[in-house]
C-alpha cells in the first residue's frame, strides 16, 4: 500500500520529487514531515513492490530506501531500478540500521549512490540529499545539452547533406579537425558518369524540362550511390563525379565502385520511365571508373570551403569517362587489376588522353562476381 503526504502541496520546476521508502510507519512519518519542511515533494510507500510500481507511474528525483524490508528488501528494489535507470538520472539513498555492514557494501556495488544510518539523524540525511540532487542537476544539464547537440547535428547532417553528401557531414562533425585546410594521400577509387548527347538535348529543350531531365537522372543515380557507400563529390551540371574510399577508408573500393556503375545503368531504366511520364526523352549514361593515389581533404578559403580531391587521376577518371558511349562502363587497368579475379569485361581501346604519357589500355566492364555478382548488357 502506498501513502503520500501532504498531496495537497504544488510541485513546482524547482521542487524535487523525493520517494521515502520504509517499512516502519514512524519512520516514514519522520522523514516526510521534515523533508516536506525542507521544500521537497514528499511521497511514501512501505514495501518493495510498491515502490516498484509507484516508480513506473510516477516522475522521482530521489529514492530513500530502507534496505530491511519483509517480502522484498531494498537490495531487490536497487537491483530492479538499476536494471532501467542509472545513478546520475535517479540517485538512491539506503537506510540500514547496520553501519559498516555487508549490506552497505552490496549496495553500492550495485548502484546505491550513498547510505545512512538508523537511528536517522536527519541533518545528515538532509546534506546527503543535497547533495545527491545537486548532482542530478548537473548530470540532468549535461543530458539536455548533450540532447541539444545531438539534435543540432541531426539538423546539420538532414540539411546539410544534401549538399556535402553525409558521409563529409559526419566526418565534420566527428571530428574536431574537420574544418582544417589541407589533405592527405591516399588510394580510392573514383566513378565519374553523365548524360550522353546533353548539349544537344539542351539546346532543343525548354530550361524548365532540361532541369526535370537532369534532376530525374542525379535522383536515380543518387540513391544507387548511397546504396554502395560513394561520397557525391560534386555535381556538375548533368555529370556526377563520386568517390569510392573517402572520407571513409574502405578496402574493396574499385569493386564497390565497378559494381555501382552496373547498377547505375540498370537503373537508367526507372529514370527514363520518369522522362517519357515527363514528356521527355529517354537518355544514356557513360561512366568511367579510375583507381589511384590523390590527395583529399579541404579545399578553398576561409570564407568557402569544400571536401574534395586532386590529382591526375581525377582528370584521368574525367578523360575514361569521355570515351565512353551510352549505356557503357569503361574502366583504367588500375581499376581492373584491383578486380582482378572477379571482373569480366573486354578490351575496348587503347587511347592517348590529353594529359597522360604515353597509351593506355581501357576496358568494358561486361560483370563483377565475387560479393556482388552483377551482370551487366
């Protein structure tokens, strides 16, 4: 059975809620009068479950709990409420008559935030209080801020990704030198792929239907992207320039990236149904895929800044991608040793680019076995 006292008294944001748990009614009587003097919102149970129950009904901020207890003692009780609320949001405070004993030590080894003694000396219980609320208060502060923070960054990553690509909004996030200028070298795997005949689609279109056109193609490629854990590192005007392996290193890269592009033609299909919906006409894709070393981090000014890479082999990547036709899926014999074992595909030419020494061999990617296991024409 449970009892409260003095229910009549307003709670307000102040005042903490102080649940007194004992099996003694004197002793119950005791400590609500003088805690109720002292400002607090006094309520009292007598027994284990009760307080079990009241507590799962009920806002608290402290718990005096008697340890001897019949039917269910108070070690059952701290086992039970620690099992759901730590410490720091709900501090417990247990009553024995047996200073010094096993029970004290028990107790706080399973979560009791301090003890006192019987006969109650109720000035020491008063500090005790104090100073068990005390703390709750700042770990209640940090909570909130932590929360704000938290919900700050959600706000930043749904917003702001739209235009850094998440993956670059939790690496600022995360961590405390994100903002810094400068980069690193590392190896990745870079995808670059747009519409083929643009310019001359343009050019017969509207500007309202050239922008349906273009968005309908970033939105389809977009959600393959994600689908295979690329950064968008930049749109440019109907081309989308990905990398596979930053922020966030990743070992299997070049394969990520080589079956992505094989996705990415297959779903070519759900956007040029949105053209012909549209009015529009139906569109191809060429992608190039490149592997190699560049440098990657912060790029620009203090005033403006973007994530991104440099390197030759973003311009290579660029060049690749030219070659290749509609519907196509050319890669650098970088990218095809690394898939070496898994990917099918044949020769499809050996070029001179504008800008790299010497001839190079680019092949057309036909499959990729292994985890993925795609096919593709």
């Amino acid at each position: 059975m449970s009892q409260t006292v003095d229910e009549s008294v307003a709670i307000s944001e102040q005042q903490f809620v102080i649940l007194v748990v004992d099996d003694n009614e004197f002793n119950r009587d005791l400590l609500s009068r003088r805690l109720i003097k002292s400002g607090f919102a006094v309520s009292l149970v007598e027994d284990g479950f009760s307080a079990l129950d009241w507590l799962a009904n009920h806002p608290c901020d402290l718990v005096l709990l008697d340890i001897m207890m019949p039917g269910m003692s108070g070690i059952e009780v701290l086992e039970k409420v620690r099992e759901i609320r730590d410490g720091t949001e709900l501090p417990i405070i247990m009553a024995t008559a047996k200073d010094g004993s096993d029970d004290i030590v028990g107790a706080l080894k399973l979560g009791a935030n301090d003890y006192v003694t019987k006969p109650i000396d109720f000035p020491v219980v008063l500090a005790r209080v104090n100073t068990q609320l005390g703390l709750k208060r700042a770990n209640d502060k940090i909570r909130s801020l932590v929360a704000d923070v938290e919900k700050r960054n959600d706000f930043i990553r749904n917003v702001f990704g739209r235009y850094l690509t998440d993956e670059v909004a939790e690496t600022l996030l995360d961590s405390p030198e994100g903002l810094n200028f400068g980069g690193e070298r590392r190896a990745i795997t870079i995808l670059m792929a747009d519409i083929r005949g643009f310019t001359s689609l343009s050019s017969r279109l509207d500007p309202e239907d050239v922008l349906t056109l273009v968005n309908n193609f970033l939105a389809g490629m977009t959600e393959v992207i994600i689908g295979y854990g690329g950064t968008i590192d930049e749109f440019i005007g109907d081309a989308i320039l990905v990398l596979f392996g930053a922020p966030r290193a990743m070992e299997n890269h070049a394969e990520r990236a080589v079956a992505c592009a094989i996705e990415m033609q297959s779903a070519m299909a759900s956007v040029n149904e949105l053209n012909v919906q549209a009015g529009l006409p139906s569109v191809e894709t060429g992608i190039g895929i490149n592997t190699g070393e560049v440098v990657i981090g912060n790029i620009g000014s203090e005033t403006r800044s973007k994530y991104g890479v440099v390197g030759h082999h973003v311009n290579f990547t660029s060049r690749i991608e030219s070659y290749a036709q509609g519907g196509q899926i050319l890669v650098s014999e970088r990218t095809q040793q690394s898939c070496k074992g898994i990917l099918e595909y044949n020769l499809a030419m050996t070029v001179e680019p504008k800008g790299i020494d010497g001839e190079v061999n680019l092949f057309e990617v036909l499959a990729i076995r292994g985890d993925y296991n795609l096919s593709h024409g």
